[in-house]
C-alpha cells in the first residue's frame, strides 16, 4: 500500500535571511544558507536585488586601471547647484555622466582615493591622512588648501565629521589620538577662534586606542577608537563642555566608511561585527546591539581579508537606503556586499541579512533624490533596475539542511510546487540535495513572459492589457532521490524582471527509520 | 690728702629693680691734694729788717764820731758817707724786699698752679672702665662682657645694614618664595581638584585656541597668575618694609652697641662732677690760698717798706744824734769817746773796756776796721734781729 504524500511547505523561505551561526538541524527554515544578490522585498520575501545602470559614460578614460570610484558625495549648494564629488585614480571629479576632473592647488599630489568628503557651511571639504586638506567652496570646482598659516596648520586627518556647527578631524599620520574641531563655522579655522582638540590617551578605557571614526548620534558626540568608543556630550560647545558621558569597551570601529546613522540606530563595523548604536532620546543611553550576529563568523571571515591602511580597512564602504530599508556593506576584497534590512530586528536583535556578489561597489552616496549611487571601476553606477548594467546576475537562495521535523525518518521528495512573484523569463535552477551535500540535484526551468498591467493607461478602444498587476509564477518541478535532512535551493538568473519566492510547497514521502 | 669716694649708684638690676649694689658704681677719684695752704709750705720768708741797734753798732758809730772829732774835718766826711751810707742800706733794703715779694709771689703762683693743675681720673664702673688723660682726652675700656654685648650687636647691625645695602629684588625674590610656597599646596589641591574634575568627564586632554587648554585650567591658570601677581607686589611691598625695618633695627641695635660706651662714658660725665667738687675746692683753696698770700705778702711788703723806713729814718737820726747836722751844730760825739770812762755812754750803759779803747784802735788801726764788720765773723743766719747787712756802724 502506497503511503500517503506529505506536504511540507516552506513559507516565505529566506525571510529570515541568512543564519550561518546556529545549528541547521532544527532551525527555522525561514532562514536561509544562501541569499545571494537577494534583498528581503517589502512583502518579507527573499527576492532579487536590484542590478544597476553605468551613469558614467568616460570611466575608463579617467579611471584607466585604477580600482574605481571610492568615493562619492552630492553637494547642494545654497544657490541649489548641485555638484557630485567623487574620487578615484588619485583623482576627484566632478560629475556623474562625465567625470572631470576638479583643479587642484598647484603642485598638489594625490596618492590615495581614502578621501573623507563633508559638506559643511556651503563648503565642501576633503580630508585624508598625509594630504593637505581641501575645500570646494559653494561646490566650485577649483578646490583650495585649507588656510594655513604659521601655526594654523589644519590637521591632515583621515577622520572628519561635520556636526555641532564645526568640523571635526582625527587621525592623522603622527597623532591618532586626538580630536580636533574647528572653529564655529569655519573649516578652515582650526587654531583660531573656538577651536580646539581633545588628547583622548588619557581618556580611553581601555588603554591606548586609535581614533577611527567620528560620529554625531543622539545629540552625542561618538569617537570611535578601534576597540572603545567614547560617548561625548557638550559638543555643541566644546571648549565649554565637551564631556565624557560613557565609554563603551571592546568595541570599536575598524572601518571608517562603515558608520551610517538610520535614524534610530547608528551602524558600524567593529571587530565583533556590524554593530548598531540604538537611540534612546529619554534615557539618553545608547544601547549596543550586535545586528550581524546570525552571520558572525562568515564575515569576520571575509573582514579578515580586508587589507587594513592607516588604522583602519579603508576600502569597506558602507551606505544606508532608507527607500530600500537596508544597510550595505561592501567588502572589496572579498567582493562581497552585505545587505541588511533595517526594518526591524529578528527576536535574537539581528538584522536580517542578504549579500550581494558581482556588484563589487567600491563606494556609495545616497543623493537627493533617494537614488542610492555605486562607485564601481567603470565609474559612477546607479542602483536600479534588474540588470547589472545590460547583463543578467544570478540570485541564489538555498536553505540550510532542514529534517522537516522528523530527523529520524527518510525523505523522498517527489514534487516542488513554486510561488515566485515576478520572474519574466527568468531562467531558473532549483537544486536540492540531500544530508548536506553541496553537489545538488538540479531542475532548470524558465519562466514565460508576461505583460504587466500598467494602471492609468488603458484608453477606450484601445488594446487594454488587463492581466495581473505582478506576474506570479507557480512552476511544478519533480524531484528525485532521498535522505534525513534535505536542502533546497533556488538559483535564478535576473533578468531585467523583479524575482522574489513565495513559497516553497514541497511532496514528500516519509520512509523508514534510519 | 688723698680722698677716695665709693658712689653707688642706682642701677637696674637682673630683676628689673633697682639696686644699689656696691661695685656697680665705683666711681674712685685719684687723691687730692688740694686743700694745701701755700703758707704751710716750706717757704721762708726774709726777716723783717731789725729795727734796733746793737750795742757794738752803737759803739762802732760813737768811736767813729770820736775819731772825727780829731783835726781834720772828718766830720763832714763820716757824716757824708754816713748819708750815703743809710741811702744805700735804704735800697739795699727796698730791693731786698722787692726781691723776696717776686719770690713770695712766683712761690704762691708755682704752688696754685699746682694746685689747679688737671689731675687725671679713672671712672670704673661694671660696664667698663672710662679714664682721663693729662692732655685732656680719655680712655675707655668695656667690661668683657659688654665687649662681646657690643660686638655681637654691633655684628647684627652689620647683618642689617647688609640686608638693608642689598638690591631689593633679591630680597623680594625670596620674600616670593616664602609666599608662593605657601600658596602652592593649596595651589596644587585646587590643580589636582580641577584635574580630578576634568579627567573624570574625559576634558583633560582639551586644548583650546580660546584658553590654550581648557576653560578650567585657563580659569585655575589666571587665578594662579594673579596670586603670582599678588605675592609679587606683596613680596615687593614686604622686601622694602623690611629693609627699611632692617634699617631702623640696624640703627638701633648700632646705637644699642654703643650704648655701654655711652654709659661708661656718662659714668665719665659722673665722675667728672664729682671731681669738679674737689678740683673747685682746689681751685677755690688755692684761690684763696694766692688771695691770702697775696694779701699777706703786700702786708709783708709794706711792713717791711715801713721797717726799712723807720730804719732809714732812725739811721739818719742816728747821725744827726751823733754827728750833728749841718744846720743844728755838733752832736753827741764832737766832744770826744762816748764810751771811755766818764763818757755819755759810759756813763748811761757802763760800756766794756774795749769800747772804751776804741778811740786808740781807731786811732791806731784805721778807720775801715771799725768802720766794717769783719768778714772772719760772720753774723748767725736765722737768728732773730739777722742783718745781713749788720755788723758795721
């Protein structure tokens, strides 16, 4: 007698992003091993990433061989002109479409693109270590040196931060351990009027520590050191009453680039992980939450491989999308980019988490118009779309070795039912595999095409299109063989088309004990 | 007579009280000799010219007239030389006592000279000993202990007057010290309060282009210029008070070193006015002592003026008794030897038989043998009626 099909359904698999930190046997299958060039969509699935589109038409003119574009801020002046600032190839441009090269003081020589770029005061300033900082005023495209004269040497720091109504610097190649601010309103004053600095050697916690980062938060000053960050107050008049409010020990930031600030909670990279400052207006504390913890060890891992340069690893970037709800962060060296989604932690205070191949951003703006803008080698890329620039990308999902609930009995998985929502013409894979093998069964599938329904433009006696309004793909795969635990996994190559997975419905039989 | 006086003056003593202790004050003038009448000296004074003659004299001058009555106008001759004779004996006499009244007087002068002469003295007392000199300085000699009194303050004025010659800054400049050690632990307890204060709300390290470091040490700063300033004004204000009370104290401590020579010299001054007492007795006795002797000596004087006189006169009475004068006609001798036998004389004094035999001796000698004493028989000196002139008529 035939046994009865059981039906096993995996629900908005992937929703939990990945969890490469807990046991698989038994974990929510909600989360999932893999979720590559995969976003949590705003209906909590794991779907496809966005692809971008080449802005910058004269890159490889101007970058020639050089990594890329690191480096990217929109200015908008007073006068509301706006200018984009980016660097790259030991240079800075203005522009996006085509990238010019800004003038520089004569004699001036650039030898890194770890610039720190603030607008402050209508200014746009530029500060790296052992550089001589700069400043575009009202967004020219001339950049000058700072005014220096005789002791009013402005500091050749590598971490600046504009807030409180001054500029904030630290770190430069012989003192890393003090914060200087500028006079009130005025960059280009740092030994004159109400500036100042701050020697933190007597200051931290934990013995000596570098100045990494600085960061305003919650009406705080945050000075984040290696493996200790002080929380300041008074800033707003700091000669006055800059003073220490609370130290946080043993953790830091190790990469400058890393700092973003949601709104509520204020990210950075540490060497536990990506870390989050949460913000308590009535209690003025300042709880810290490890939002990375379900993927710890994998990216300590690839942060591991990020060469570290004056203090820090200077080619992690980072940037924060509120359209998109997500937190990247981008590891050259790996080519590897994680995305978290900030709407709400898991129960466990983690972000959920994706990660992003190919991409290989080396840096990220947010402009104005919330369009999140990628430095890449080719240039200056905007994020949109489903197409790597004209190319297709692959989306992977693979859960993490699931029993079902039943780890003593064998699995003979006879059917996969799909719900994918989106996915024109999508060529798509599902692999499954059984006890923890990498060598998966495969099903290659393609989706058809579909027109969607564009609300608005239906006129009377014309050919009205009256289809759905998102295409939902169900596709029936057959499966094969059997085992105690089993993963599934849906690999998808995007093509210009949205691509998030539903559901996963899976028949199977249950045999024996093993 | 020597005279010694033992004032004991009135001192304070260790307690405080006075005290009139003997030897505090001795005061010992040197022995007087004043008091000494000039009169009681070893001084002798020329007899008073005999006015009586004597009995040979008388013969002498009897014989000379008999021999006069002979044949040659002798009498005009004796009676002559005789006038000549008395004036002679009258000047002799006069300067003889012109001669011993310029004696008598250079005697008394000698002898007040010597008894107003300056007769040094020596006062001692236990500050020290203060002494005259004949040329009318003085000497002075501190006891021991006031020596070293006087050395040891006199040495602390030096130290003052030092201090008091010294550049003010230097005096100043430690005069700061003293002040800013003295503020500099409250000083460090207000810096460590402040440190505390700033390292605890993690301000320590701030440098400002307002303040140089932080509001707090600017503010710690300025306060530890200004009692810097303060002590610097005070430390000036205090260098020259104290120099000027070095100088006051160095003025008083020299004037105290002196003072035991002032007092020895006072004790000088003391025994200066005692010795006035006894030298005005001096002067006043031998004043009175050239006073009497003066008025003793023109007594003397004229009585002996008056003698020599009354001698003079007698002598010429004589003469004219003997010889007659010149306007009354011929007296007692023109008739032949008084002192013979049966003569005036004779018969009025019963004269010895040599006189009476003068008239052949005259006769058969010579005139000058009765005329002058001979010198083999000098007349006794310090006799009564002594003449040194004596002897002859």
């Amino acid at each position: 007698m035939a046994q009865q099909l059981q039906n096993i359904t995996i629900s908005a698999p992937g929703f939990l992003g990945i969890n490469t930190q807990d046991s698989p046997i038994g974990l929510n299958p909600a989360y999932a091993s893999i979720a590559d060039n995969c976003v949590i969509d705003q209906l909590g699935r794991v779907g496809a990433r966005k692809g971008y589109t080449l802005v910058t038409t004269n890159g490889p003119a101007v970058l020639g061989t050089s990594r890329g574009i690191c480096c990217i801020l929109e200015f908008i002046s007073r006068a509301n002109v706006t200018t984009v600032f980016s660097a790259g190839n030991n240079k800075i441009f203005t522009g996006t479409t085509t990238l010019v090269e800004v003038t520089l003081p004569a004699g001036y020589t650039i030898t890194e693109d770890n610039w720190q770029i603030v607008s402050f005061n209508n200014n746009v300033y530029f500060f790296q270590d052992n550089h001589a900082p700069l400043v575009s005023t009202a967004g020219s495209t001339t950049l000058a040196l700072l005014t220096s004269s005789g002791t009013n040497v402005p500091p050749e720091a590598n971490a600046l931060m504009a807030g409180f109504g001054r500029l904030w610097a630290a770190n430069t190649a012989t003192n890393k351990y003090t914060v200087y601010w500028s006079s009130l309103l005025a960059g280009d004053e740092w030994h004159g009027g109400s500036a100042g600095s701050i020697d933190l050697t007597t200051v931290w916690p934990n013995g000596y520590d570098e100045v990494v980062a600085i960061a305003e938060h919650n009406n705080f000053l945050l000075v984040f050191g290696k493996k200790n960050i002080l929380v300041f107050t008074g800033a707003d008049s700091p000669s006055s009453n800059l003073t220490l409010h609370d130290t946080i020990e043993g953790t830091g930031c190790i990469a400058r680039d890393s700092i973003q600030s949601t709104g509520t909670d204020l990210i950075f990279l540490s060497t536990r992980g990506l870390m989050s400052l949460q913000r308590i207006i009535q209690e003025k504390s300042l709880p810290l939450n490890d939002v990375s913890r379900n993927i710890r060890t994998d990216l300590l891992t690839y942060i591991s491989q990020e060469v570290e340069s004056n203090g820090h690893r200077e080619a992690i970037k980072s940037v924060y999308s509120p359209i998109d709800a997500f937190y990247l962060l981008t590891l050259p060296e790996s080519q590897v980019v994680y995305c978290f989604d900030v709407r709400a932690p898991l129960e466990n205070g983690s972000f959920r988490v994706t990660t992003w191949s190919v991409l290989n951003p080396l840096g990220f703006s947010m402009f104005a118009d919330d369009a999140l803008y990628m430095g890449r080698a080719e240039g200056i890329v905007k994020y949109g779309g489903y197409f790597d620039n004209t190319t297709q990308y692959q989306m992977r999902y693979f859960s993490n070795p699931t029993d079902f609930g039943s780890p003593a009995n064998l699995k003979f998985l006879k059917k996969f039912n799909l719900t994918i929502i989106g996915g024109q013409s999508t060529p798509t894979t599902l692999n499954w595999g059984y006890d923890y093998t990498s060598a998966y069964q495969k099903q290659e599938f393609t989706f058809g095409s579909s027109n969607i329904a564009e609300y608005g433009l239906t006129e009377y006696n014309t050919d009205g299109e009256y289809s759905a309004s998102i295409i939902i793909q169900t596709p029936k795969v057959n499966s094969t063989g059997n085992g105690s635990v089993v993963t599934v996994g849906i690999e998808a190559q995007i093509n210009n088309a949205a691509f998030s997975i539903q559901k996963i419905d899976i028949h199977a039989l249950l045999g024996r004990l093993i | 007579m020597p005279e010694q006086f033992n004032n004991q003056l009135s001192m304070t003593g260790p307690q405080g009280q006075l005290t009139n202790q003997a030897g505090y004050f001795n005061t010992q003038l040197p022995q007087n000799t004043t008091n000494t009448s000039p009169l009681q000296n070893q001084t002798f004074l020329p007899s008073f010219p005999n006015t009586g003659l004597s009995t040979g004299e008388v013969a002498g001058g009897l014989a000379l007239g008999g021999l006069l009555g002979g044949n040659f106008n002798l009498n005009d001759i004796i009676s002559g030389a005789a006038n000549y004779y008395g004036g002679q004996e009258g000047i002799k006499a006069a300067y003889g006592v012109g001669q011993a009244g310029l004696g008598l007087a250079e005697q008394m002068g000698q002898r007040a000279s010597e008894a107003t002469q300056f007769k040094p003295f020596t006062v001692t007392t236990n500050l020290g000993r203060a002494g005259t000199t004949p040329e009318g300085g003085f000497t002075l000699e501190l006891s021991p202990e006031q020596q070293a009194l006087q050395t040891q303050l006199l040495g602390q004025a030096g130290n003052l007057f030092k201090q008091v010659g010294q550049d003010p800054a230097t005096q100043q400049q430690a005069i700061y010290e003293q002040i800013r050690q003295a503020q500099m632990p409250e000083e460090e307890r207000e810096r460590l309060r402040m440190q505390e204060g700033l390292f605890a709300s993690g301000r320590g390290g701030i440098q400002t282009a307002q303040y140089g470091g932080s509001p707090e040490q600017f503010a710690y700063e300025k306060a530890r210029a200004e009692a810097q300033s303060g002590a610097l004004l005070q430390a000036r204000n205090q260098a020259l008070a104290e120099q000027a009370q070095s100088l006051e104290s160095a003025t008083g401590l020299l004037g105290s070193g002196f003072t035991p020579q002032r007092e020895a010299l006072q004790a000088l001054g003391y025994g200066t006015d005692l010795s006035n007492i006894a030298s005005t007795a001096a002067a006043r006795g031998a004043g009175t002592q050239a006073t009497l002797g003066q008025a003793g000596l023109e007594s003397y004087l004229q009585g002996t003026q008056l003698a020599t006189n009354l001698q003079q006169q007698q002598m010429q009475n004589l003469l004219a008794s003997a010889l007659g004068t010149s306007t009354g006609g011929g007296g007692m001798l023109s008739g032949g030897n008084p002192f013979t036998s049966g003569g005036v004389i004779d018969e009025a004094f019963d004269t010895p038989d040599w006189l009476k035999s003068v008239e052949d001796y005259i006769k058969g000698t010579g005139l000058y043998g009765s005329l002058f004493n001979n010198s083999s028989t000098p007349n006794t000196t310090n006799s009564p009626g002594y003449n040194p002139y004596g002897g002859g008529i």
